[in-house]
C-alpha cells in the first residue's frame, strides 16, 4: 500500500505545516449481484461494483479491477468482472477500487 504525501514549502517567518495525506473518498465497495453468489457449471455472471462515501454517496471517478483466486478449472475472472464458471467448486474473486490519488480498498467476493 502507498500513501502519497504532500509537503508544502514554508518560508523561514511562516510556522511549519504538517504533510497533508491524500485522503480515500471510498468508506466501502457495494459488490452486486452480492457478496456470496452460486453459479452452476459452465455459467456466466457479470459482477458491478460501487464504491461509496462515509455519506453513502455514490463515488465518481472510481477504477475498479476484478482477480480470481482459485484453480482454473473452477471459474476464471475477467478484469471487467465477468466470471466464467468451470467446475463444481468454490472460487474467490478479489475486487478492488480507486480513485486517482487515493488508496485501494478491497473486498473479497
């Protein structure tokens, strides 16, 4: 994880100013159709994610990136989110979201 600092010159007469952290506008990601999904052999399910504020407003400019974690023959994941299932087996999907500047957050589907 990095977290990018922004440090502000100072001239001699001014008191020093702490480096400003960029800060996430993402409280948590909304993984549609859900969290725990069952898919029978051979299928297709397209996942979509919304990252939201501590407001729970919708998150503008956010790049979302989708990874499978399992065997192959099980299902594979798409980067787009479109999951091809394989076999009968259980298979993990690790979504990830950002905004330009800030912080990824995860969630494991």
């Amino acid at each position: 994880m990095i977290l990018a600092a922004l440090l502000l010159l100072q001239t001699p007469t001014q008191p020093p100013t702490p480096a400003v952290a960029l800060d996430n506008p993402i409280a948590k990601l909304v993984v549609s159709p859900g969290l725990r999904v069952t898919m029978t052999a051979q299928d297709t399910l397209r996942l979509s994610t919304t990252g939201v504020d501590s407001l729970g407003k919708a998150v503008p400019n956010m790049q979302v990136s989708y990874v499978g974690q399992g065997a192959y023959f099980e299902a594979k994941v798409d980067p787009d989110g479109l999951i091809h299932s394989g076999s009968t087996g259980s298979f993990t999907v690790i979504v990830s979201a950002r905004v330009p500047g800030g912080r990824a957050v995860r969630e494991v589907v």
